[in-house]
C-alpha cells in the first residue's frame, strides 16, 4: 500500500513538470537590449472563439494542450486591497487610459485625493509637473487627512510626496518604448513643418535638444520617474545603472505600455484588487494618425536618438526585463488570468456599446461575481477630464462631510 502510494504520488509530480515544462521559454530573452514579449507569452491569447462560453460560465473551459488545470472553487487568496498610492503620469505612455482606469477606483474607494489646489492645473491633470516641487499646500486642503491618492502629472519625487501621503504609500509607474514614445511626442501640442517629408528624420539630423539635460525628446520618460537630473550628462554606465535600479526600487509596479493590459492584470495581482476594478474602456484616447508619424527613420537616425535618450534606453531596458521576470514568477496561471481578463473586458464593452444596461457577470476562477449598468458604462467611457471633474466632487464631498462632523462635534448647529 505504501509503495503504491509513492508511485501514484510520483506519476502525479511527473506529469506535473511535464506539463510545466511544455511551455516553450525562448532562450536569451532576457538579455536582449530591448526585450520584446516572449514567445509564451501567446500561450493562452489564442483566438478568442475558443473561449465562447466564457461569459455564460464565469470560468475559461479545458483546451487540449494546455496546462489548465481543473477550475478551484474560490479565488486565490489575497490579503487586504492596496488603496493608498501615487501613480507617476508619464505623458504619452498609456498615462491616460490608465488615469481613468485609477480615478474610479480611487472614486469608488473613497481615497483621500490630492487634488490640485490649481484648478488651472487640473484642467491639464498637473500637480507638480514640471517642477517636482511638492507640499500640502499644492493640494487642496483635506482636513484631519493625510492623502492616499495622486494620479495627476507629477515628476517623481519620493520624500515629497512621502511627506504629504499616509504611511505606507506605494509607488505605480509607466514606462513606454523610448523611439515609440518619441514618434508619439514629438507631435504632441506641437505644429510641425507640413512642407517637411519626414520631420522625425529632420529633426534628429540637426543638433535641437542635444545641449539640454532633458526634454520632452530627450530622456523625458526617466526624468518624470525620478532620476536625477545631476545625473542626467554622466557618461559613467555604472554609476547610471546604479541609479537606475534606485529609482525602480521606489515603485511596487511598473506598467510598461507596450503591454498594458498584461500590466494591470500584475498590478491587479500585486495590489489585491478585482478584475471589475481594472476594466477599461477599448477605445484608443490618442493614435499616429498621419504618414509622417510613421515615417521609417534610418539606422543612423535610431542611433541618434538612442545616444541623445541614453538614459530612456536603459531604463526601459531594465524596467522591461524586471517585468518580464515578476510575470514569469507570477506562474503560468498568469497568462489564464490574462485571456479571461481580456475575454472579460471585450464582453463589457461589447454590452455597452450596444445594449446598455443592466447585466450580471457569473463568478470565475479570476473573478467575483459583479453587476455593471447605464451608469458604469457612460462612466467607461469618460474622458480624462471628466474624471479629474469626478475626483474633484469627491474632494468636495468629502471635505463637506469632514466640515459636518466637526460642527456636531463642537455643538455648533
């Protein structure tokens, strides 16, 4: 009895790892200098027919050839959801979609915003952009409050901001392609040449911006994360990346745009929060619309810019591989968490982009059961201004409630 035990045991353990080691992990991936998305990372995006009954179960069904498992009756244990955190909005990296994604959770969860005092400011979703400058006074007043919530623009500065949030804040930044993030700039706010073929090209083949410390061309994205600007001319490799893994470690996630969806399911994963709290809406807020922003560059244009935005490269180089390596730790659970999420999400706005109203969505392995309706699907579709407007009612309500309590506290009617 004994020994046949062992066997069904080790049978099982063998299989197990068989199974496991099926997924194909490509070699030298992690060393490439810009890392692209490795090729398991597919596993589980197959096309999305296979996974019609999706929405009427809850759960993804058994496909031959995959490690899915048999489905557990519960979730996968979490301890208590993250809801104090400061989001790093780099502009032009997802930043927006991704404001819209925090603003209803920070509304939903009653979080104490830091709001900006300016409101001036607050039309263009600044705080301490482009200072990094940051005190209470900067946000509008919250009474007997410390704040929990800082999503609008705002360079990375840690001791500031630790100063004016709760205790134990943590850190979300965003990080985009750097010659991506380029291409998407450089025609942000700015009116360029119309009699000029290819005004990246041009650009990058006179000497604009190559004195300067930074700018929105030049190592734009590291600068808002908080390397500093002292840093900025070393032509000392160690003493940058030494820097650079400084900065990383402020921040409990990094999303990296390139792989936004991925990177809210790990956000998801690591703050305790629901799939329903990172649904999003899948229309684009911006998109290259002309040739020009297409345009292909030379080799010795890339070259150019990946000299003038060094420290962009290898930022993005670091931050891209620790994503990377935090998604192959999450288990390759990660990737059936990613399609149902994916699944989920197009089923949402699939039902609010038609039908509109009220609709239950069964539990599943990766998530509770949830109710959405007009109002959640009007609100998904909000602009960024809208939900700055939105946050700003929640600071008023919430300083009008503080008011009322202290009045009753002090007997004054």
């Amino acid at each position: 009895m004994v020994m046949a035990r062992e066997f069904i045991f080790l049978a099982l353990f063998l299989t197990c790892v068989t199974t496991y080691m099926s997924i194909s992990f490509p070699r030298g991936w992690k060393d490439t200098e810009i890392s692209v998305k490795p090729a398991f990372a597919n596993l589980y995006a197959a096309k999305r027919s296979k996974f019609k009954s999706l929405m009427q179960t809850g759960y993804l069904p058994s496909t031959q050839n995959s490690v899915m498992t048999s489905v557990p009756t519960s979730l996968p244990t979490c301890g208590r959801p993250v809801t104090n955190f400061v989001f790093i909005k780099v502009h032009k990296t997802a930043s927006g979609s991704t404001f819209r994604v925090l603003a209803r959770f920070g509304r939903n969860h009653g979080m104490t915003i830091c709001y900006p005092a300016l409101r001036r400011k607050a039309r263009h979703i600044q705080l301490s952009y482009p200072s990094g400058k940051l005190t209470k006074d900067d946000c509008r007043p919250s009474p007997g409050r410390k704040y929990s919530l800082i999503i609008h623009h705002s360079v990375m500065n840690k001791p500031a901001m630790d100063r004016v949030m709760e205790p134990g804040t943590k850190y979300i930044g965003i990080f985009r392609e750097p010659l991506n993030h380029f291409r998407s700039i450089f025609f942000w706010k700015s009116r360029v040449a119309r009699r000029i073929e290819n005004p990246l090209g041009a650009f990058l083949n006179t000497t604009h911006d190559r004195k300067k410390t930074y700018s929105k061309h030049k190592n734009f994205q590291a600068y808002t994360m908080g390397f500093p600007k002292r840093l900025m001319t070393s032509k000392n490799e160690s003493q940058i990346y030494e820097e650079i893994r400084t900065v990383a470690g402020w921040y409990s996630v990094v999303l990296i745009t390139e792989y936004w969806e991925e990177s809210l399911v790990l956000l998801r994963r690591k703050f305790c929060w629901r799939l329903y709290d990172i649904l999003h809406t899948t229309q684009k807020l911006h998109a290259l619309h002309t040739k020009k922003e297409h345009v292909s560059l030379t080799t010795e244009q890339e070259e150019t810019h990946r000299k003038m935005s060094n420290i962009d490269y290898m930022m993005y180089d670091y931050l891209n591989k620790t994503f990377w390596q935090r998604v192959t730790n999450e288990g390759p659970e990660f990737w059936e968490e990613v399609t149902y999420y994916k699944t989920l999400n197009g089923e949402v706005n699939k039902h609010c982009n038609s039908v509109g109203g009220k609709r239950v969505f069964p539990a599943g392995k990766w998530s509770q059961e949830f109710v959405i309706d007009s109002p959640f699907c009007k609100e998904l579709k909000w602009k960024e201004d809208r939900w700055a407007d939105a946050c700003w009612d929640v600071v008023e309500r919430q300083n009008e409630e503080t008011k009322q309590i202290l009045k009753k506290l002090s007997g004054v009617k």
